[in-house]
C-alpha cells in the first residue's frame, strides 16, 4: 500500500543500539513514533532487530480551528442630553394673570332738582268725565294731569298729601276748578296716586316746578 514502508535494521552492536534510541526519540519530537519492535534471534550471534515503520500519531499540536471572534458588540449611541428650553425655565416662575381692562366709567345720568317757582296750600278734587281739555286735547282719566284757573299750560306742578307724605307730579293741560276753595282739579288716576278716590276732595299743598 502506497505511503507506508516497513524497513527492518539489524543492530548486532551496543553502539548500534543506542543510536537507533536516538533516532526514535528524534522522530518522536517530529511528530511520529516509530515503534521499536525488539526482536531476539534464537541463533547466538545476538543480533536485536528493529522494526522502524513510521506509525503515525496523531499530534496533539494539531491547531484547534479557529474560535469564531468575537462579533463586535453594537456601539453604545449615548442619549441626548436633555437641555431645558426658555419655556420649560419659565415654569418656575410666578404666574400672574393678564390684567384686564378696566371697564370705562358711565357717565350717569343726573337730573338737576325741578327748582320751585311757586309754593302754597289750597284744597284738590278729582274729576274722571270730560271728551277735550282747555288746550285742545282729549281728556285721559288715567293720565296724570290737572286743571288750573290760571297756570299755563304744560306747566308742571307737584301736589303732596300731607297726611300721608305721598305725592304726585301732574301736567297742567285743562282749566278748573270753579269751586271756592279748590285750586287743583286732578285726573282720577292722579288723585288716586296719593289718596283714596272715596275722600273725593282734600287740602294739599302745591308747588309749581320751572
């Protein structure tokens, strides 16, 4: 068989023997081990063979294959650092509502006091028939007005009642009354406003407003 050969050396002399040992160990630091077959002759000469073929061994110093290296672990990207914007500082601070606008001031209305041109006490009646006034037009009971003897018209005049305080603003539009005593003729709804209809006449007292 190709690759291997069996060769037989005859030693007859000490000196022949050792160095066959060193050839063996020689070969055995190579990387093979020759295997020494000791024969002894029955004849005298005292001749030893060797028996020389190569035995192959397997080498312990066969290089392991290869560990796989070690895949580069992933580079670690680092988190971006937080950084805090103008507005999130901001937070910290006290917060304070807009102001509002404050509403414009109204001007209120104020009416000056009526001035008083004329002032006396005289004695108011009521009166609730009538189609015209002096003045042309139709007479409303429920209006307030009042008629005067001499007063112009539209003038208006403030009648009080001065057992009870109440009082009541009339428009002169008619003439009357033509009873002594009596200077006011009231409409019923006038009359109404600071007595009871049923009295039917009282004394008040009476001021003229300009």
């Amino acid at each position: 068989m190709a690759g291997k050969h069996s060769r037989t050396r005859i030693f007859s002399s000490p000196a022949g023997i050792v160095a066959t040992a060193a050839v063996g160990v020689a070969l055995a630091v190579g990387g093979t081990v020759g295997a020494v077959q000791l024969a002894s002759g029955s004849d005298q000469s005292g001749q030893t063979a060797f028996d020389l073929t190569p035995t192959p061994v397997a080498s312990s110093l066969t290089p392991s294959s290869p560990a796989p290296s070690a895949s580069a672990s992933p580079s670690v990207t680092a988190s971006p650092s937080a950084t805090r914007s103008q507005q999130a500082a901001s937070r910290g601070k006290e917060r304070t509502s807009s102001p509002k606008p404050k509403p414009k001031p109204t001007a209120k209305k104020t009416t000056a006091a009526a001035k008083v041109l004329e002032s006396g006490s005289c004695g108011a009646s009521f009166y609730s028939d009538g189609q015209l006034t002096a003045n042309g037009e139709s007479f409303n009971p429920d209006a307030l007005t009042a008629a005067h003897k001499t007063l112009p018209f539209n003038t208006k005049v403030r009648v009080t009642n001065p057992a009870n305080g109440k009082s009541v603003t009339v428009r002169i539009n008619d003439r009357g009354p033509f009873i002594d005593g009596r200077c006011l003729d009231l409409s019923r709804a006038a009359f109404a406003t600071i007595a009871s209809v049923d009295v039917g006449a009282l004394t008040v007292r009476y001021e003229v407003l300009g």
